[in-house]
C-alpha cells in the first residue's frame, strides 16, 4: 500500500504526452503485476492510477472518470466481482467499462463478470500487444464520449444564450423550419397574439400570418429579406396590420426567423400624415393661386401704370420745356431753377416708367424659342450698340473667346448689355475703363459667363442688395433707374441660371453669370 504512491509518480514523470489525458484505474493486489501492468500501458500516454485494493478502487472511484477499469478478479477481502458491483452501483461509473484479468477459464466467473457489466475478460499471463490494443479501444471512446460532452454542453449554453437573446427581443419572435412550422416563440409572441407558448411551438406560423411564405432560397440566401406588412391574427379572431422580417439561418436544417410587430400605431400615424400632407398640398394650391391671381394684378396694374403715365408725363416734360422757352426772360432765377427741376424730374419720371416695361417684359418672358445663340457675335452687337458710351468713354473691350449656347437671344443680350453699360458708366474717376468679357466651363456642365471692370466697385455686403429693383448705391453721383441688374437677374434665372459678384470698393468689380448648356425643362 504504501509503495503505491511511488508508482502513480512514476507515472506522472515517465509521459511527455501534450495532450488531455483520459484515466485508466489497474487494480491488482500483487506489487509485481501492477507494475507489469503500468510497464505494458506507459507506451498509450495516458494517466495510469494504481489501486492494490477493491476497497482503494472505490475510493479512487469516488473522485475520478475513467477511461477504463482493469480489474483483478481474485483479492482479498473484496474480490474483483463485488468491486465491480459496488463501482457500477454508483451512477457516475456505472458505465465505465471494467475489463477483468484472471488466471483461471471459469464459464462461471465469465458468466458473472458479463453479468456485472464487464466488457471483456483477459487471461494471465497477459499479451502487452492485445492489452495495449483493447484499452487503447476504450481510450479512443472516452474521447470521444468526452469531446461529444463538450460539444453537447457548448451547445446547452448556446441554445441558453439564444433563447435569453429570444426573449430578450422588442419584437414577437417566432423560429420555424423551411415549412412554416414553429419550433420555438419567445413570451412577447404569446403576448401579441394570445397563444400559449405550447400552443404555437408544433403549430403552422400560418395560423397567426396566413400570408407567410418562406424565404426564396433560404439556404442561398443568408442575408435579411425586407420589412413587409401582412395582415395578423390573434387567437380571439381579431386581425392587426404586422410589420415583419424574415431572416434564414443554418442549424442542423435551414431554419427561418421571423421577427414580428404591431405596425397599426405607425399604419395610423402615416395614413395621418398622408391627409396632412394632402391638407397641406391643398392649402399650397389653393394659395399658390391667390398668388399667382395677386402677382397676375400686380403686374398688369404695373404695366398699366407705366403705360398710362407715360403720356401725362409726355405732357408735363413738352409744356415745361415750352414754358422755358417761351417764359425764358420773364422769370427769375429762383422760377428758372424750378422749371428745370421739373423738366429734369419729368424725365427721370419717363426713363422710370420705361424701365418699369422692360423689367416685365424680362420677368414675363421665357416661352420665346431657344435657339443656337453665338455669343461672340451677340456681344458684338451689344458693342455696336453701346458704341457712343465706349467712344465717349474711350473703354478698352476684351471679348475674349465665347461658346455658342442654347439660348433666348433676346434675354442675353440685355444681360451683357446692362452689365458692359454698368461697366462703362460706374468707371473709376480720371480712369478710362478697361472691361474683359470671358466665360468658362463649369464643373456641373453648365457655362460661366464674366464682366470684368477696373471702375469704382462696391462693398461686399452689398452683393445681393444692387440686383434688386431700385436699388442703387450712387443715386446722387451716376444717373440711372436702378433697374438694371434686376433686369440681368430676372434674364438670367428665366434662362435656368443665376448671377452674382465679386467686388471690392475702388477695386473694380467682376459680374458673374451661369447658363446651363441645355434649355431647362418646362413643365
């Protein structure tokens, strides 16, 4: 008993083996053949205990799982058949297989033995090769047996963690095969539809989604179908619009999960959105007319308006000049002065009700037809035209090389002409004005035309202000109706485009305006 010890260290210190180690009990009460035994086993590489007692087996029995059990049949006080009984009394070794060693052939004793559950029986004197080759059988199955454990426990805790991530889902969830049969339901789906849990898991999905069809290809077709909505049934018969997602999964078979929710909140909210919206389109067109009615006014009251005025005016400006004509040398200075101021007003009156029709008829126009439109013989023509102001002025023009574009030739031509007229008269004092034309391609395909000047320039934070109607920063010191880059504007954005400029005070200015390459769509 005491030696015993040493054999088990022997055991221990003799193996290099690296890997786990299953464990194999040999208990005989002869010192000399459990160290026969140990000598023919060591080669396996597995952990050898050693018992010189049916007694010290049980205990050994008590704290280990072993591969197999080679058993001595004759032993004092406990024999290898009581121990073999008392082992497979306990539910831990109860099948651990038990190979028993004898030196005597007993068709009684191998009756017993099987009878207790022995695998095999082998005869002294033992041959190394047949028992290294019978235990290395049984090392093999509880290897085996052990690694399906692991794998069956790895699984329990899988299938544990995946029921608590089912339950632990916002959404009804149901998982069924590749037919529609569910096989499990987390509490939400029980809550939704009134089912009990048995009640649904064996049962057809189709019972509470009579729509439901199965994932086309599941097994090809790992990734997510889309959300679609179906009609649901509770278990009371009662129907609700359901928002669902199917997704396929492998197990041991294709399995389908489908992720199920209430939608009639959100059905609800959108069919309320759908009649705002349809209130508010309403709305929209209703004052969009109104609008349109009021500017249609608007209009015609202007055009009306400078129409009209024009002959009163005509009238004014002929008697005032014929009064200082003919009253000449009868009136004062003081009488003078204030003929002239109306004569002078008369006409600014005149050139303001003309500007006025010209700034309708661009607001206006647009249905005219788009046409090739050579822009360097356009600018020539807007030249010839301005051809007093350039002399008068002694400007240098730079028309650089210009595209030919779609256009409306009319409405170009008053962009250039009042941006190449504002040139030459806002020039810089005792300069003579020095105006580049360019243009350039922009990304967006659309063309960018430019108006350079060397003249007074204006501040940055005027920028937008000037292309409004009216609106002039030199009213006092340049004569004109502040007009005329509303008109360009209003040009420009009928031919699908915009304007702008870079300018700095005394650094000249650069008027900036995009057209498109094409005409913009009508509707």
């Amino acid at each position: 008993m005491t030696a015993l010890p040493d054999l088990h260290c022997l055991s221990d210190s003799s193996s290099n083996v690296t890997e786990e180690r299953t464990k194999i009990l040999l208990v005989d009460d002869d010192r000399d053949n459990l160290l026969a035994l140990h000598a023919i086993l060591e080669p396996l590489g597995q952990e050898l205990m050693l018992a010189s007692s049916g007694l010290e087996a049980l205990r050994l029995c008590l704290d280990h799982d072993f591969a197999a059990l080679l058993l001595d049949v004759r032993m004092p006080d406990m024999d290898g058949f009581e121990t073999a009984e008392m082992i497979r009394a306990r539910k831990r070794s109860s099948h651990t297989p038990i190979l028993f060693l004898t030196g005597y052939r007993s068709d009684e004793q191998l009756f017993r033995g099987y009878d207790l559950g022995a695998v095999d029986f082998l005869f002294k004197p033992i041959v190394p090769e047949v028992l290294q080759s019978k235990v290395a059988v049984f090392v093999e199955l509880s290897r085996k047996e052990q690694l399906l454990r692991r794998k069956t426990e790895a699984l329990e805790r899988t299938e544990r963690k995946f029921r608590a991530v089912l339950e632990a889902a916002p959404d009804a969830m149901v998982i069924t095969d590749e037919t529609g049969i569910i096989h499990l339901a987390n509490s939400r789906a029980d809550c939704l539809f009134g089912y009990k849990r048995e009640q649904l898991v064996g049962a057809s999905i189709t019972i509470i989604i009579p729509d439901w069809a199965p994932v086309a290809d599941a097994a090809a077709s790992p990734s997510c179908v889309p959300e679609t909505r179906v009609l649901a049934v509770r278990k009371d018969g009662s129907t609700f619009t359901a928002q669902i997602t199917s997704s396929p999964f492998e197990a041991e078979a294709t399995c389908i999960t489908t992720a199920i929710r209430d939608a009639t909140e959100q059905v609800e909210t959108e069919q309320r959105i759908l009649r705002i919206n349809a209130e508010l389109e309403k709305r929209v067109s209703e004052r969009t007319a109104d609008l349109m009615r009021s500017n249609d006014a608007l209009r015609q009251f202007a055009w009306a308006a400078s129409h009209d005025l024009q002959e009163p005016t005509r009238m004014v400006l002929a008697y005032s000049q014929w009064l200082a004509r003919s009253a000449n040398s009868k009136l004062n200075d003081k009488e003078q002065n204030m003929l002239a101021c109306v004569e002078q007003s008369s006409r600014r009156l005149q050139s303001l009700l003309d500007a006025i029709r010209e700034y309708i008829y661009i607001s206006e126009s647009g249905d005219e037809q788009w046409t090739a439109v050579d822009c360097n013989e356009l600018v020539r023509n807007v030249l010839a035209n301005l051809q007093g102001a350039v002399t008068e002025s002694n400007a240098t023009i730079d028309c650089r090389p210009l595209p030919t574009i779609e256009s409306v030739e009319i409405l170009l031509t008053q962009v250039f002409q009042n941006l190449v007229g504002n040139a030459i008269k806002y020039r810089a004092q005792g300069k003579s004005p020095i105006i580049v034309i360019s243009s350039r391609s922009a990304d967006d395909g659309a063309w960018i035309f430019s108006v350079q000047d060397n003249g007074i320039g204006i501040e940055p934070k005027y920028a937008n202000y000037i292309f409004n109607v009216f609106k002039r920063l030199h009213g006092q010191d340049y004569s004109g109706t502040g007009i005329g880059l509303a008109i360009c504007k209003a040009a420009v954005e009928r031919l699908g485009g915009r304007i702008w400029v870079e300018s700095e005070l005394g650094s000249g200015s650069t008027f900036h305006f995009s057209l498109p390459q094409r005409a913009p769509a009508t509707n």
